[in-house]
C-alpha cells in the first residue's frame, strides 16, 4: 500500500483486491458471474476507483483465474475500511456459486 499526493493536492491511498473465481463446468456459451459483480459494485460504491485490473489464470487441477485489481481513493476513511472482512457478510452475496450448474468443492457427496 502506498499513500501520495495527487496533482490536486489530496493523498491517495492505494490498496489491492485480490479475487479467486473457479472454472465452471464446459459450457457452449459463457456466463455472467454475478457474485463477483456485487463485490465489484460494493468496492465501488464504498469510494475506491480501479486503478488497474489484471487476471491470471490458475494452473490448478481444479481451474479457475485470480483477479488482482489496484484500488485507489482519497479518502482516508474508506482506505481503512476493513475489505478483509467476510465479504459474504459485506456485500450480502449467497454461500453458494451463481450458477447451478456449478458443484462447489464442499457441496460435492463424499
């Protein structure tokens, strides 16, 4: 993290957000991941910006891509707002996938 004066003269403070989404299952046509929208939607209506955005795609059994973004803001109160709390709780998301289709590790029978 790193704070510095703008032009304008107001710091900005700078955080990252990182995100992991799992590869869903084959599909013929793709699919709006809605979840990630709502975090997205809730990080910037709290007052951060994106700065930059960038994926990785996991080279895991299991599939899947990280999104890392760069977040900025000149507010001091919403820089110290607490992103690491449970975002489930947060930005009021469901515990399970958007999608049907999509069998999360822990829904699976044993």
């Amino acid at each position: 993290m790193s704070n510095r004066v703008a032009k304008s003269g107001k710091k900005i403070y700078r955080t990252t957000f990182t995100y992991f989404i799992p590869a869903p299952p084959h599909r013929k046509t793709g699919y709006r991941e809605m979840e990630f929208d709502k975090i997205m939607q809730g990080i910037l209506q709290a007052g951060f910006d994106i700065e930059s955005f960038h994926t990785q795609a996991s080279g895991s059994e299991h599939g899947g891509f990280f999104i890392v973004a760069l977040l900025k803001t000149t507010s001091k109160k919403t820089f110290e707002m607490d992103l690491k709390q449970d975002l489930h709780d947060r930005f009021k998301l469901s515990h399970t996938h958007s999608s049907p289709d999509f069998i999360l590790d822990e829904e699976e029978d044993v």
